[in-house]
C-alpha cells in the first residue's frame, strides 16, 4: 500500500485539500496519512482538529508552529521550527508521497522538510499568479515538488516554463472547488441555513439579521505581508466603505500572516467608535456554511482567493481590494479597485444593481480529488532527484 500524507494548515487549507484526503482514504491501493499544524490547531484562528475527526479521518500527528506576533520575523521563525517539526513527523511515519496544497507560509515547512529527505511531494494549485509572499512561495514549491496538480492550463503552461518534466504535470482542476460543487447543490436544491441557530451556533459578535431574506455583504479581508506596515490603513478604506453602505454585513477575521495584528488592531478599533449594528464578526466558518453564504451574498469583498475561486464558480459579485490578488485569473464575478473607500463603495453598487453572472469553470468541474487519488496511486518509478527539462 503506497503511503500518502497529506498536511493541513489551516481551514482554507482543509478545503481545498477534504475530496482530495476522501478520494485517498477510499482507493484500495492508497492509506491515508494526515498531519495537522499552523493557524489549523489553534483556537484564534479556528481550530479544525474536532472537525477534521467528525468528518471521519484519523489524525496521525499535528504540531505547534506558530509563533506570536503576526510580524515578518515570527512568519520566518514559525517556518523554520515548522521544518523541524516536520523532520520528525515524517521520520515517524515515512509517507511515499506528500501532498502540499497551494502558497501559505506554513506549507513551505513541510514542503523543504520532505525535499530534504528525499520523499516525493505533490503539489496542488502551483503556477498561479497573485500578489504578497504567497506568490514567492507557490513558485518555490513548485520547484521542490515532483508532482503538480495545477487547477487550470495557464497555470499548467507556466510550471512547465518553470522548467518543470511536463508528464508530471496534471491538470486535474482546482480540488477547493468539488466541496463547492457539493455544497452548491445541496444549497440550490432545498438545503437553507438554519436561521435560528446559525448566529447561536457560529457564535462570533455584532448584530443578527435574516441571512435568507435580507441583502448582505461578505467581507473577508487578509494581510498582505509585502506591505507590512500598511495593512491597517488598508482595512480602514474598506471598513470605512461598510460605513457608507450601511448593508448587513458578515466579515471573516484575519488569517495568521504577517501583518495580521494590524488589521485585528483596525477592525477592533473600528468597532469601539462605530458600534456597528450591521456588522457581524465571524472567526471562521465551516466550509459548507461559507459556501452558501456566498450563493446569498450581494457581493463579497476583500481579497480572499476564495471571492476568485470559489466565486467564478458560483457566480457570486466581488469586489477584489488591493493587491494580495494580483494577476490571479478570474472571471467575470470580479471587479477590482485600490484601497480607496469610494471606489470601494462605487463597485459595491454597480456589482449589486447588475445582474448577477453565471458560473465559470475557470477552476474545474469538481471532480479534482478522485483523479488526484488515482493518478498518486498509478504513478511509479519517480526519483527524487529533480532535473531542470530544458
């Protein structure tokens, strides 16, 4: 039986890597290894370690990585014990395969940990463009991994410019996007959010309102760690826009990069003076949730991938702030403006008064997880000495 670890970082990370881990744990020639650590086990930024278990996986390892402050320096030391965690784990459990989703910073840990003692690594979501370090760190797994599942074809055009065997290379689709596909469904075919339960049971702060008949706003607005410094007055041009709009609004807290506090630090402050009654804070919501909400959102705003993922696939308007999403290929759900509070608020009312877009398959069709499953299990023979192709 071919051994295949998979490493989850955080929530976002489970999401785009759940089909991927139930396509492995279901093929009879495939075990399932998984290892928890980053933002993924800690309480602040949604701990998923219950959930991950109720969804009926076996956790093999998790560990701490994380250290406090959100700056550069605790980005870079976090990274460096991650890689020392990493060894250790992998010594214990000696995967063939591991399998590394996307651009974090925590991923870079595992990512040289398992290059360094010679396993195999597949790679989800390389060859994409986008701003902030993600973009540094995409491109340099890409360079470690043997095995790349890019979601669409530039991105499988630009791998293999990296220099990348083209055989390796996979477009399978975006494995984020099955969960939607599921999600989707099951919300357009009669399956609502509890309005009863849903501020109970998700909790968070700020004022309720009826999700399912009111017109709302979904916010969720990250770091971008190449403008440290800058970040709370970035949040303040967007959360001085909500102000002007004054629609119900549900906004996702930060994730752990550098530059986290300082948003943290303008949203907190934002709240004292304002007092908001149309703002409601979340910490982070399961997927299927977020996934319907974002079927009945307005519009969405900030410069989460997932407003260009997910949302090209459902449909749903955004408005992309800054440039933590530069270059990533969208569809035609998206508009994008600076970090300027009228613009902001201008492309928040033209996406509302227009119609809304059909979905796109930018990021496939969501059937990523199953082909991923089969292709780790067919594939043979790979040294884990790598050669530039040209």
């Amino acid at each position: 039986m071919k051994k295949i670890c998979v490493f989850v970082g955080s929530r976002a990370n489970y999401s785009s890597c759940i089909s991927i881990m139930r396509a492995i744990q279901n093929h009879p020639g495939l075990t399932l290894q998984v290892v928890l650590g980053g933002a993924a086990i800690l309480d602040r930024f949604g701990n998923i370690e219950e959930l991950v278990r109720k969804d009926g996986f076996h956790i093999d390892s998790k560990f701490y990585m994380i250290v406090e402050g959100e700056n550069p320096i605790t980005m870079a030391k976090s990274t460096g014990l991650g890689m020392i965690e990493c060894s250790m784990i992998f010594n214990n459990l000696q995967p063939d395969i591991v399998v590394l989703v996307g651009d974090r910073f925590d991923v870079m840990a595992p990512a040289i940990a398992a290059s360094f003692m010679n396993i195999l690594i597949a790679h989800t979501m390389g060859g994409e463009v986008s701003g902030t370090i993600d973009e540094s760190i995409r491109h340099a797994i890409t360079k470690l991994a043997h095995i790349h599942f890019p979601a669409n074809e530039e991105a499988k055009e630009r791998i293999a410019r990296l220099g990348e065997v083209e055989k390796m290379i996979f477009n399978v689709g975006c494995p984020r996007i099955d969960i939607v596909k599921q999600q989707l469904g099951n919300h357009r075919n009669g399956e609502r959010i509890d309005q009863e339960s849903f501020f109970a049971t998700y909790k968070g702060v700020g004022g309720k309102f009826d999700i399912e008949k009111e017109p709302f706003l979904l916010v969720s607005q990250h770091p971008v760690t190449t403008e440290y410094g800058r970040n709370l007055s970035s949040i303040n041009e967007t959360l001085y826009a909500l102000n002007e709009l004054q629609m119900p609004t549900i906004m996702i807290w930060p994730n752990a990069d550098a530059g986290s506090d300082e948003i943290s630090k303008g949203i907190r402050h934002f709240r004292e003076i304002h007092k908001p009654e149309w703002l409601h804070l979340f910490l982070n919501l399961p997927i299927p949730v977020y996934v319907k909400l974002m079927d009945l959102a307005a519009c969405m705003i900030g410069n989460s991938s997932s407003a260009i993922r997910e949302g090209s696939f459902i449909g749903t308007p955004a408005v992309n702030v800054g440039n933590r999403q530069n270059m990533r290929t969208r569809g035609k759900n998206v508009i994008d403006v600076d970090y300027d509070r009228s613009a902001i608020v201008d492309a928040v009312q033209q996406q509302i008064n227009s119609n809304r877009v059909k979905g796109e398959q930018i990021y496939g069709k969501g059937d990523a997880g199953g082909k991923i499953a089969e292709i780790l299990y067919q594939i043979e023979h790979i040294s884990p000495q790598k050669t530039i192709s040209y």
